[in-house]
C-alpha cells in the first residue's frame, strides 16, 4: 500500500499535474518548466524530486542539460495505469491546455541567457 500512497501524494498538488501532462508532450529541464509554471527554480525542483521518488519521472544529463521525462511505469502498476489515464484526463482543462500552448515557444537557450 506504501507505493500506491507515495504515487497518489505524488499527484496530488496542482504543479506536479502540470508538470506531468508537460512531460507527456516533451522533455524538458528544470528552467523550462519554471518559466511554463512561472514558479520559483527550488519549487520546480522540489517537485520534480517528489515525481521521480514515486517513480513518475526520471532524468538523464544532456551536456549541460538535466532533461526530465516520464518513466514507463514498468516498475509500478500504480504509475503504468495513472500515467497511462492521464494521457487522456485533463486535456481540456483551461490551465492545461494554456501550458500546452506555451511549451512549444519556451527555448532554454533563450532564458538561460537573462
């Protein structure tokens, strides 16, 4: 029961929804997201790592780039079966459909310039 608990916490604030149904359409690292969120950098990191502790999200290192990206859910029947209905949830949410328009225009060469 422990797992299925971390993975429903996991998803259960608004921010990491987001960062979930991002992360559907493109990697994307930590500067990315918190310019799509427009939180704080140790907000988006914060929540990134409560993702990857339930095994939602994964990273690998792209020279300088961390890139994040959702995992398969192979380790977990609780994440296979949510990511999996999340594809299809919350697609026409106004908040949701907002950041997918975003995401295509944010360029990370671009804002770790300022």
């Amino acid at each position: 029961m422990r797992d299925f608990v971390k993975v429903m916490k996991a998803l259960s604030d608004p921010n990491r929804v987001k960062i979930v149904k991002m992360l559907q359409h493109k990697m994307m690292c930590v500067c990315e997201m918190k310019e799509a969120l427009q939180i704080s950098q140790p907000s988006v990191s914060k929540h990134l790592k409560i993702l990857e502790d339930a095994d939602l999200v994964a990273n690998k290192k792209d020279g300088l780039w961390v890139n994040y990206y959702l995992t398969d859910g192979s380790r977990s029947p609780y994440v296979a079966s949510l990511l999996g209905n999340l594809r299809h949830w919350l697609e026409d949410e106004p908040d949701i459909e907002e950041l997918l328009r975003k995401i295509p225009h944010i360029r990370r060469e671009e804002i770790c310039r300022r």
